[in-house]
C-alpha cells in the first residue's frame, strides 16, 4: 500500500502590521499612486497660496515697528530665540493655516471623497489640522534649519520646508484623517 506524499509545512509568516497591510493591498490596487497624485496636485495650489502668503506676511511684519519690537520683547523674556527666528515662525504659522484650511476642503471633495463621502465636519477638519501640526512642526524646523543654519536664501529654505511637510502630510492624511472608517464615520456631520 502506498502512503501519501506529505507537503512540507513551511512555519506561518510573521505578524504584520496593519499598516504594513494597508499599504501592500493600496500599492496593488494603485490608489496609493492616484491618492498621492491628486494630493500633490491639490498641494501645488496650496503650496502656491502658502507661499504666497508667507511673504506677503513675512514682508509685513519686517516692516511693521510694532510686531518687530514684540518680537524683540518676546525673543528676550523668553530667551527662546532670536527676533528674525520669531518673525519667520510667525510669518510661517499665519501662511500655513490659510493654506491648511483650503487643503481640507480640496482633498476632502476631491483626493479622500470616497473616505469622506464629499461632506464637510468640524471633527475631520480639527483631525485635519491637528495631524497637520506635524506637517507644520516638519516645515517650520526645515524652514528654520535651512535659512540660519544651512544659510540658504529664505525662498529656497521655504521650498525645502514645503517638501519635508508634503511627505508628512500625505502620510498622516492617508493614513490617519482619511481612512476608511468601519463605523460609518460621521459623514453626516455639517462643517
């Protein structure tokens, strides 16, 4: 009588993260690359109106006597920086919420409308922004880095800031703000 060929049982892979999982099934069906795309897209625009914004700002404020002597006092009472670093954060912060809020609209009804169902809520834009600070934290250090200590023109250290935050960004808004949401979310929810 002959026995059956036994198969090798080869020992169960090692656990992976749901991440790891979300990012394997997303790079397979080529939503990742569409997602990331549609949001670079939508960046170019707020990229161009944070920008834009920060100069203008940043323009203002070098020439105004009031907020560069609360600079001075600020920098001084908490010796936690030089006046032009507190000008280039605030400029930098003023510019960066126009913008983040104009990027929550876009990529909600655009970049994540199967995830947000189109619809607008308080709860998703704080998520937005909060998650965004780390966008924020990313850029203002880059900014700060590159302009006093990598001594590059203003222009150039905000570029290399708008890059290092875009890859922030597109991660915590993939993979945080935006995620599918087994509850059924709260789409409903008004802005």
């Amino acid at each position: 009588m002959r026995k059956p060929a036994m198969t090798p049982v080869s020992p169960p892979d090692p656990p992976r993260s749901v991440l790891a999982d979300r990012l394997d099934d997303a790079w397979r069906r080529r939503t990742l690359s569409l997602k990331a795309m549609s949001f670079a897209l939508i960046g170019v625009i707020n990229t161009a109106v944070d920008y834009a914004l920060f100069l203008v700002a940043r323009s203002i404020l070098q020439h105004a006597p009031a907020a560069l002597a609360l600079f001075a006092s600020f920098s001084e009472s908490c010796r936690c920086g030089r006046p032009d670093t507190i000008l280039l954060i605030v400029a930098n912060m003023m510019s960066w919420i126009v913008a983040v809020s104009g990027s929550y609209i876009l990529n909600s009804s655009i970049t994540f409308a199967a995830e947000s169902g189109r619809k607008l809520s308080w709860r998703h834009y704080l998520t937005f922004v909060v998650s965004g600070i780390a966008g924020l934290i990313a850029n203002t250090t880059t900014l700060v880095f590159a302009a006093q200590v990598l001594a590059l023109p203003v222009w150039l250290a905000k570029a290399a800031a708008i890059l290092a935050s875009f890859v922030v960004n597109f991660s915590l808004s993939h993979f945080v703000v935006f995620r599918v949401r087994d509850d059924g979310g709260d789409a409903g929810e008004g802005a």
